[in-house]
C-alpha cells in the first residue's frame, strides 16, 4: 500500500472515529505504524500519543481529544502533501499542536485551525463529499437556531448549551477534513463561545445570542456560496469577507470580562461514570470506588479513574476498556431507524405506485374481465386492489413528514421580529406533529413567513398600546395543525388589533375590487386583502406593506391545490386559515361531465352539490345569472361556457350546480352530471397550454383516457372578469 | 469572390443537417424529421380536448401514465383538415423549450420510413414558393423522384404561436 493509499485509510478511519470505538483507534495506530515518512515523523509520534490517551482515557473531554486527532491526521495530510512545509513549520509546530482547551480555556482560539488571509479561494475537492456535507451543515444550522430559540427561553439548561455546541463541532470537524477553512475557523470559534457559556464562564445575554445567530447566518450564506460554487463545478470557492466582522466580534466577547462566576462549572448530563459501571458490573466493590475516587481528589492532576484502578490493579485493563464501550453505547440514546433516501427515487417510486393503482383499476374494471365470475378469481382480483390500496397507503405515507419543523423555524422569525419592532410576542405551536407531504412542507415556508411577518407586523401591537387596549403586553401568535376529514388545515392566530375594514374598503374601491355601493358583507371584504397589489399598511416597513404580500400567499397556496382566508374580528384579532390536501402527487377529486367530456374538481373546493329550481335562479341585467343558495345569492357559472364546448343543459336549473369556495367566495358552477368521487394522481401537462384556460394539471381516470383537473381560481377569475367587462361596457 | 465565399458557408451550414430523417405524408407532400428527436410513433388515440386553446392543439393523450401535449400538423401549417383513417399516426417527439425538454405528438396523415439524407442531396430553403413559414424548414432533401421538406421540429412546436398563447394568457 502507498503511503497516501495508507492517508486516506487514516483519513476515513479519523471521521468514524467516535470516544469509545476502540478498534478504530487500533486500526488508525497499525496504519500509522505503516506510515514512513521523514516528513511526517513528529506529527506521527503527537497521533500516536493522542490515540493512546484515548483508548485510556475515561472518555472524559473525549470531544476535545477526537478533534485533536482530526486536527493531528489534517497536519499529516499537509505535510505529506507538501513534504517542504514540514520543515518550514517545525519552529512553529510547538504553537500549532493542539493546545488543550481545557488547561487553558483563557487562550485565544488554538492556533492549529491556523489564521485564513481573507477571501483566499479554497479548493472545492470532492464534490461528493462536499455535497453530503452542505446538506448536513443545512441541517445542523437549522437545529442550532431552534435550540438557540430555546436557549433563550432557559438560559440555564446545560443540555441544550450542548446540543448547540454539538452541530457546531461537526460542522467545524467536517469543514477541517475538507479543507474549507474559513467554515472550520468560524465554527471553531463559535464552538468555542459556546464551550465558555457551557461552562458557565460566560453568560447568555441579547447581545451574545445575536452574534450565534448572525454567525449561523454568516455560515449559512457560506453554505449557500458553497453550493453554488459546487454545482457550477468550479474547482475553487471564494467566500465573500463578512466573515471577519462576526469573528471580530467573537474574538470581543471572547476577550471581554466577562461576570466572574464560581467555578461551579456544573458538568453536563453525562453518562455513568466508568466506575458505576464496574461496580453495576460486579468488577468492583462499592468501597474501593470511593477509596480510589477520594484519592483522585486528592491528586493534582486529577487522573482518570480508569487509569487510577489499573495502577492499583483493582480491576484488569479489560474490564475496564469494556466498561468504556458499554459507557459508550448508553450514550447513544438514539438509534436512528432511518434510511437516507433521494428524494428523486422517492418521487419515481410514488409515480411508479400510482400507475400501479391506475392500472389496476383498468384491468379490474374492463368490461371483458368484469364479466369473469369465476370465484377463485374475483378472490384473487380482490386481493390485488387489497395489496395496491396498501401499497398507494404505505408508499403516500412515506412522503409525509410532521409539520413542526417548518413551524419551529417560525420561532426565530418572530424572535427577530419582535425584536426588531420593539414589541413582546409569544408564538405558540400546537399540533407540530400533523403530517404533510414533504415536498409541500418546502412550498408551504414561505408563504407562512409571509403571514407570520404580517401577523407580527400588523396584528401585534407595540406592548404601548397593548396595555392602552387593556391587553397583556405580551401578543400571542398561535400558529396551529390539524387533520380535518383528509386534509390539514393550518390556521395562525393573532391576538392583536385585527383587519382596518375602513382602509380595506378604501382600497377595494380605489382598485375596483369592489365597486356595488352597498358594502360587502364582512367575510368578503376580510378576504379583499388577497387581491393583487393590495396593502394596507399606511407606512412600508422593511418587513411587509409592499402590497404584494397577501397576493403571494394565496398564489402560493393555489399552486399546492389548496386555499387560504381570514377572518378578523376588530381590536380582538385575526385568523388565518389554510386548507390545503395532504399530498400534491394525489388530490380528492369530484368527477364532472360536461357534453362528452369529464372534468375533475378538487373536492376541497367544493362546499356543496344543489339541484337548482326555476325560482330560485334570478337573471340580474349585466350581472349574469345568480342562484339563491341557503339565503346566499351565488354567482353562477356554465361549465360548458367556461371551456366552450357543448353541454346538454340549457338552463341554469338543469344539471347540478356545484358550489365552490375559494378565499371566502362562492360560486355556483352548472355541470351536467356529477359523476362521483375518485382520487387520482395528479400529472403535470405541459404548462404552455394551461396558462390561465381554467386547466390545474391531468389525471388518468379509470378507462386509462386523461381527465383534466380544473384550475377553480380561474373560474373564479373569469366571472369576476366578465363582470367588470360588462360594466365596462355599460359605461 | 464574395458569393463564392457565401456559398461555401451555406454548404457548411447545409452539411450540418446530414444524417438520418423520419419521413412521413402531409396532405400528399413529404416531410422529414430528425431521428434523433422522435421518441416513438404512436396510433390515435383518445384525445381529451383542451379548453382554451387555439384548434391545432387537439388536446392532451396519456402515453404510458404521462400526459402529453397533441398538435395536429395539418392545421398548425394551416393546411385543409381532413378526417382520420388508420394510417393517421401520432409522432411522439421531445424538443427543448426553456432550458427543458418536453414531450409533444404531432398527428400526421402517414408515416413513411427512415432514410438517410447526405450532403449532396441537401438544399438551401427556397426564399418563396414554398407553403410553409420558412422558419420552420432546416433544409429541402432532393431525392431521385421527389422533395421533401425537413422540419425544424423544435421551432414548429416552440415558436412564436404557442409562446404568443401562454404570453397573451398570462396577461
């Protein structure tokens, strides 16, 4: 074997490396041993030495020890790279081994992650790995925020200090192993920040949260450079050089005197000592524990209890070593059961099910085999739709993910928000364990940053006038889930001043959305605001009142085949509702003809099905044609005009009128016949011959010919059309 | 000197739509269409009718689960429709639009065969005389009996018609 065939084997061994796995730590010492090199001598001997602290080690700081062998087999890395530097670095060597944290917590960051001169491209080496490691930094970031959000809520709970700390040092060891220093130097020394909170030394202030958040964001934004730099294939990134300022700032805190605390430094939750263990085992007696533990006490440098108990031989190098592993496997409280799947895969496998369901129903339904009546075969074309319904249930179910984490991200939104605008709000999460379909989970963040800004914006008053109103001054946003009957229905509450109906008239008229004299009634002039270009903030924040908001949502929401409205209840506050369909691959449709032809409605559009009489049908002069609907009159809307093909009904009160809803509207649509209710998998068409003409996507319907599901908005924004235009014309 | 140098230039240019055609019937002219852009030749199917759409787009076909897009030829260059018969064939085709591919059928009256065309038999597009929008046309094939006219598929089917319906859409 090559010495860099050797390399790499270090190398891969480094990364697996975990406290505790002590046949990784043998595997990388036989490699070194193999390993000759005069470049490479020292750093060789400073591994060894690390590794066997290690395996002796009681697992005490065994984070800081991994990272120095990360850091000791990078140098090695290095000096075998360039055998030149070696030599070079031999004076500094002695500054750059690894410095122990713990013996000198005072000491500026440790100078093995070596200074980066700004803005020096860094080598974009192996794209895989590369590629692994932006999604698991993305990953990491995202916990830490939310556990930053928590940190906040319980400055004094060590545990989540840790689970901060944790995603950091991954982020900073990977980061190190793939040479992008820059990513490895703020990690390290935001990690470093956090060891200093975890030990009490410094203390969790506004200010010190901040400089977390701006450094996740500097290292998100690095992330982001990073793939990009990574999808373009360039051999090298260069990231931009706002980095020094939050590292400057660092460096400040770091540097600052800070409260002069106790050296309480109360440890974190940490497993059964190694001692417990053998004492659990029965390797040990309960006295002689204590005996060796007083005498530790005693003792300067305070050793390891393992080694202490070898050294009285109390118990054998084995036992102890088995301990070390046991203490190590209790540590992982989690076995994850989960695979990693591409999402790619995931959606063929998906499609792949609904054709399956698709052909099913073909086959058990075509006429030919429908006319069998041969026993063992309708058992077995039984057990066939059986196992595809199964198999459509199991394969829908894998795509679904809980909605809490995209609610959990809201938290650190309000959290800047509030802060920004000077106001208190409390964001309360319920149901976060609703499930919805992972690729709806991605379209569905933005437009609930949308609501939740406006909410904090808008809704919430400042705690001023909160008191004033004879409120608490603490607002409450609630942002909640719920399965309702097959679908999920997220709704966000606010408890703040609610709509300005006055204003939103005004606009309503100033942009003819609404232009009856007599007002509409509530419920529609609430859902106004999702009108294009409507805003009713009087003074633009950088936050939201661009007029462009509400509009983006509902569009937003539209394209997930789902819909969105409000309604508000003056100086209480305001609700928002959307319903939306648990999946997008998959609608609840209700199956209509018109003529010759079926069309599929989203049955969550529909409210309901009338049969209309000849009274109840009233022919406004320019205004169409309304029906009277539960005291309601309801524009009414011909299918068969609406794509312009022939029906066989001539008059509004033949075929079925079919009642839907969209923002708070409602309106009749005439079919012939109302087929039944049918779910089919959804197939994009290509979207130059659907833009606008009323048409959402495809579907296979049961004789295998495509349906088309259509777009209800449209239908919606047809009849307001032809409305206006007519009064246009009237004028 | 100039038109010599021309010429040259516009044989390379020529020289570049040598290869293999599927050609097929259109009101008793022949057209060919590159290989390499046919996916497969279908029979008719049903055809869901798409509202809202101008009448050379018959409407949407499931092929295999997928839902693609059908454009009767004969009406999109503005040719006299006629009724179909047995020979009447979807050509299933993948052409580039907006930085993606996308599968759409052609209907046409017949398919022919597969031929090969060399650069001897290639010819400039006619500047008139022709039917056709000569943005359409890659080249004219002068075989030993007939001409056949080989199509810009990709421009047939992107161009300004179908991008004008979803821009006049849009607005």
């Amino acid at each position: 074997m090559s010495i860099s065939e050797l390399m790499d084997k270090l190398s891969e061994e480094a990364v697996f490396l975990d406290p505790g796995n002590l046949a990784s730590c043998g595997k990388m010492l036989k490699i070194l041993d193999k390993m000759d090199h005069p470049a490479i001598e020292k750093e060789k001997g400073t591994l060894k030495g690390l590794i066997e602290t290690m395996i002796m080690q009681d697992l005490e700081g065994g984070d800081v020890t991994i990272e120095q062998i990360n850091t000791s087999v990078e140098t090695i890395q290095h000096y075998l790279r360039n055998p030149e530097l070696a030599e070079a670095a031999a004076a500094k060597e002695a500054a750059a081994a690894p410095a122990v944290e713990e013996a000198a917590p005072e000491a500026p960051a440790p100078a093995a992650v070596a200074q980066v001169a700004e803005n020096e491209p860094e080598p974009v080496d192996d794209a895989e790995l590369v590629a692994d490691f932006i999604s698991e930094a993305r990953e990491h970031l995202d916990s830490i925020e939310l556990n930053m959000v928590e940190w906040e809520r319980s400055p004094e709970d060590k545990e989540i200090i840790n689970s901060i700390f944790r995603p950091f040092h991954t982020i900073k060891g990977v980061a190190g192993f793939l040479s992008l220093k820059k990513i490895n130097h703020l990690s390290h020394q935001l990690e470093n920040v956090l060891d200093e909170a975890r030990e009490g030394k410094i203390l969790l202030t506004p200010e010190l949260s901040d400089l977390i958040f701006d450094g996740v964001d500097v290292l998100k934004a690095m992330t982001d450079t990073l793939e990009k730099a990574l999808n373009e294939g360039a051999p090298e990134v260069l990231f931009s050089a706002n980095v020094g300022k939050v590292e400057q700032k660092i460096d400040m805190v770091m540097n600052a005197s800070r409260p002069i605390v106790d050296d309480v430094s109360v440890p974190a939750e940490k497993p059964a000592p190694i001692g417990e263990i053998l004492v659990q085992e029965g390797k040990l007696q309960e006295k002689e524990l204590t005996d060796v533990l007083e005498k530790q006490k005693k003792t300067e440098e305070r050793k390891p209890v393992g080694e202490m108990l070898i050294k009285e031989k109390k118990v054998t190098p084995r036992d102890v070593r088995d301990a070390i592993r046991k203490q190590g496997e209790n540590t992982k409280i989690k076995i994850e059961k989960y695979i990693k799947v591409d999402t790619h895969k995931m959606d063929q496998l998906l499609n792949m099910v609904g054709e399956l369901v698709i052909a099913q129903s073909m086959v058990t339904h075509n006429p030919d085999v429908e006319g069998i009546t041969n026993q063992r075969f309708i058992r077995d074309i039984s057990q066939l739709t059986r196992v595809t319904t199964t198999l459509q249930e199991i394969s829908m179910s894998m795509r679904l993910v809980p909605i809490g984490q995209t609610f959990q991200k809201m938290n650190r939104i309000v959290r800047d928000l509030s802060r920004k605008a000077g106001k208190k709000i409390n964001l309360v999460l319920q149901g976060e364990t609703a499930e919805i379909d992972r690729n709806m989970v991605e379209e569905l963040y933005d437009p609930l940053v949308h609501m939740i800004r406006n909410s904090c914006d808008h809704g919430i008053q400042t705690p001023d006038k909160r008191k004033a109103n004879d409120k608490p001054q603490e607002g409450t946003i609630t942002l909640k889930a719920e399965h309702v009957g097959g679908k999920i229905e997220i709704s966000i509450t606010d408890d703040g001043e609610g709509l300005d109906r006055e204003r939103i008239m005004e606009i309503a008229r100033k942009k003819g959305v609404w232009t009856d004299e007599e007002p509409p009634d509530n419920k529609t002039l609430d859902n106004f605001i999702f009108a294009a270009g409507f805003s009713t903030a009087k003074k633009v924040t950088d936050v939201s009142g661009r007029g462009v908001g509400m509009d983006v949502v509902r569009k937003a929401i539209e394209k997930l085949h789902g819909n969105v409205e409000t309604i508000s209840n003056p100086g209480k506050g305001t609700v928002f509702t959307i319903k939306l369909p648990l999946t997008t691959a998959i609608i609840d449709g209700m199956l209509v003809k018109v003529g010759s032809e079926r069309y599929i409605l989203p049955t969550l559009s529909v409210r309901q099905l009338v049969h209309a009489k000849k009274k109840d049908i009233t022919s406004v002069v320019g205004r169409g044609e309304t029906v009277t609907v539960r005291n309601h009159l309801l524009p009414v809307v011909k299918l068969q005009e609406f794509i312009n093909i022939p029906g066989s009904c001539k008059n509004s009160w033949e075929g079925v009128l079919v009642v839907l809803e969209d923002v708070g509207q409602e309106i009749a649509l005439q079919v012939d016949e109302v087929i039944g209710k049918q779910e089919v998998v959804i197939k994009n068409v290509d979207e130059r011959f659907t833009v606008r003409n009323g048409v959402a996507g495809g579907a296979i319907l049961g004789d295998g010919r495509v349906g088309l599901i259509l777009d209800v908005r449209a239908i919606f924004d047809t009849r307001l059309n032809d409305e206006k235009s007519i009064i246009e014309g009237v004028k | 000197m100039e038109t010599k140098a021309s010429a040259s230039e516009s044989k390379a240019t020529l020289d570049q739509f040598q290869g293999k055609y599927l050609t097929f019937m259109l009101a008793e002219e022949e057209y060919g269409l590159e290989i390499m852009k046919v996916r497969e030749i279908i029979g008719l199917m049903d055809i869901t009718k798409l509202p809202r759409t101008p009448k050379f787009v018959k409407g949407v076909i499931n092929l295999r689960g997928k839902v693609i897009p059908v454009v009767d030829l004969r009406l999109k260059f503005g040719l006299p429709e006629t009724e179909y018969t047995d020979k009447t064939c979807i050509i299933v085709v993948e052409i580039a639009f907006q930085g993606g591919t996308h599968q759409m059928g052609i209907i046409v009256d017949e398919v022919s065969e597969v031929m090969n065309v060399t650069s001897d038999e290639l010819e400039p597009t006619p500047k008139f005389g022709v039917a056709l929008d000569t943005e359409f046309i890659l080249a004219m094939a002068k075989m030993k009996d007939s001409v056949r006219t080989l199509l810009d598929i990709n421009k047939v089917l992107s161009g300004d018609e179908i991008a004008a319906m979803s821009n006049a859409a849009k607005v």
